[in-house]
C-alpha cells in the first residue's frame, strides 16, 4: 500500500522554527534587564553615565521615529500601488529635484542631530577636572590594582572614593590589554600596554558598584572583577586613614604567626608584598616592584579578592580563602598564583594570619 504521508518541505520547518528561536532570545535577553541587576548600565548612579544614559535614549528614540516613518511609507506604498488588473503605471518621481533633495537633507540633520552631542561626549568624557581625584589603575592578569598617589595607598580589587567627588583614573595594563568598566558610573575605557588611558569617574549616592574587564584578555577573562565602593566624604577619609596605617604583627608562637612564617618559607613574597612600616623586622616582605601578585598589606579590610571573584555566593571568606590556596589554578584557570601542595594546617594557618592584615 503507497504511502501517501505527506512529508512537509524542509524549508517550511526552517520558516517556522526560525521565528519562535528569535522570540526565544529575545525574551531571555529580556531576562537580563533588570534594575537590580549588578553589572546595569540602565541604571546610571553618576553624573557621567546619566550623560551617556540621556545619549543612549536619544538616539534611540530617532532611531525608533525613522523605523516607523521609513516602515509606514512602504506600507503605504505596497497597499496605495498594489498592482491591481487595468491598473496604470503608478507616476515615477525619478529626476524631481525638489524630492531628492528633501530627502537627502533629511537624514544629513538627522546624523547631525545625533552627532553634535555625541562629538561633544565623547570629548567631554574622556578628559578629567583639574581637581579631581587621582586613582592610577594598572591592569593585571586578572586583576585590578588602585594606587591613590595623593595618599601613598596602594590596593587591589576594591577602589574606594567619595560620593559626589570628581574621580580621575589614568589607566595601563602589566601585560594584556584590558578594559575597565563600571557600567553605573561609566563606560568601557581601555587599558593598554605601555600606554596611558583617561576615565573620569562619579558616584552620586553611596554604594557598591561592580566593575568588570570588557576585552577578552586570557582563560580568566570572566572573572577579572572589581569593586567601586563610594563613600560618604567623612567615611573615606576615615578609610584613607586606616589604610594609611601599618597591620599589627603577629604575637611569635601564634598560629598567624606561624602562618607569617609559611608565607615567608614557600616563597609568597615573591609575588606578594606586606608591609609592616619602617621599624618592623619584616622589611623582608616587601615585595620586589615587578611582582605580580596584589599587595597584601591591608588585604582583611577588603571584602573580596582573587580578582573580586571570591568569596562566591554562599561562601564565606574563610571557605573561599581555603579553597583558593589549596589550588589557585582550579578556582581561576590559568591563575600565575601556582598551587604549592599546601596541608589543611598549613591552610588554616595562613588564613589566621592574612585576617590580621587590617
């Protein structure tokens, strides 16, 4: 008996799966979109990202007002001279003067609308006030390290400023090219090699804004993170003091003491620098200027590290300090902080000591 199932063509599937696929990425976009949502650059916190916040809808809106004058003329135009039977030759407008110019004028103010403001921003935001403050960021392989000159701090993953204030970063990079990017306050600015980049920075209220590096720059790319925290005026000075001021050492015989001393024995300070002030014994630990690692000086005062990736959601610090020294490069592949076979004890006691780095 013949098969008479009708086998529907392959392009008719295509047609149809092809739409739904579309709808389907562009509800989970959707998704994404949310006001609270850590890395949001529709959420603008500061004067600066406003600015680009106002462009963005601006010519977003031109853009939607040309779509539905362009889309609604070639409706009109495919139902108004629709070929119909005894229907004559619709008029032809080729060679009217009047028309093509009017319609060349057009696009040209519209491009100058868009572009006058977008000229003027890109200038404006790209150059920094006289008297902000100064941040010098470099980026690493993978982090970020904030030196405040102004102050003689030096610190990693979290850059602190003060609400309300002008911030002036000038940006490089140790090895790679990165970009740094705190979508509430700014966008994406590069940070090259031998090169000095300029991002002015503003916080109008107090809070904590994620930043990320936006150029692909090696197997950890997605977890170079970093932090901007702003602070009333009063709360980073209080911050700058603090981080002015040396840890305490640990007691000898202690169990952070003895930690110090395996940080010492396997080499960390390669690396890795602490810095107990002038009169310390442990002058030792100041680590050489090409190291690669982040300074650990006032590292317990921060709340995040290995590049603001740790600790993850549902890990507490010490969990997350654990599991990062018994092997770095399986949290963050490719990681240059080598996994040295360290014991649990040898763990728990670099934990006790790295806590009293405040």
């Amino acid at each position: 008996m013949p098969d008479t199932t009708r086998r529907r063509p392959l392009g008719h599937l295509v047609r149809r799966i092809l739409p739904l696929a579309g709808l389907t990425l562009l509800v989970s976009a959707c998704s994404l979109v949310q006001i609270d949502n850590p890395q949001n650059a529709w959420d603008p916190r500061g004067p600066i990202a406003e600015r680009l916040d106002g462009l963005f809808w601006m010519v977003f809106w031109i853009a939607v007002g040309v779509f539905v004058v362009v889309q609604g003329a070639i409706l009109f135009a495919v139902v108004k001279f629709r070929d119909r039977p005894g229907r004559a030759m619709p008029k032809q407008v080729h060679g009217n003067a009047k028309l093509e110019i009017t319609w060349t004028l057009i696009p040209a103010l519209i491009l100058a609308a868009v572009a006058v403001p977008t000229v003027r921003g890109v200038f404006d935001l790209t150059r920094c006030d006289s008297g902000a403050l100064k941040v010098n960021i470099t980026g690493h392989q993978w982090w970020f390290e904030y030196d405040y000159p102004d102050y003689g701090i030096t610190t990693a993953n979290v850059m602190v400023i003060p609400v309300d204030t002008p911030v002036c970063a000038s940006m490089t990079s140790e090895d790679v090219i990165h970009s740094f990017w705190v979508p509430a306050l700014n966008g994406k600015r590069y940070l090259i090699p031998g090169q000095t980049t300029v991002l002015p920075l503003e916080a109008s209220e107090p809070g904590e804004y994620w930043a990320q590096c936006g150029e692909f720059c090696g197997l950890s790319h997605a977890l170079m993170r970093a932090r901007v925290v702003a602070l009333p005026p009063e709360e980073f000075d209080a911050w700058v003091a603090d981080q002015q001021t040396y840890p305490a050492e640990p007691e000898p015989g202690t169990p952070a003491f003895e930690g110090l001393q395996i940080f010492q024995q396997r080499g960390c300070a390669a690396c890795h620098g602490v810095n107990y002030g002038p009169d310390s014994e442990f002058t030792n630990l100041i680590a050489p200027e090409a190291f690669n690692g982040p300074d650990l000086t006032k590292f317990a005062t921060r709340d995040v590290f290995a590049g603001a990736y740790l600790p993850r959601d549902g890990e507490t610090r010490k969990e997350a300090l654990a599991a990062w020294l018994a092997n770095p490069p399986d949290v963050k592949p490719g990681s240059f902080m080598p996994n040295l076979g360290l014991t649990q004890e040898e763990i728990d006691k670099l934990i006790e000591w790295l806590e009293t780095l405040k």
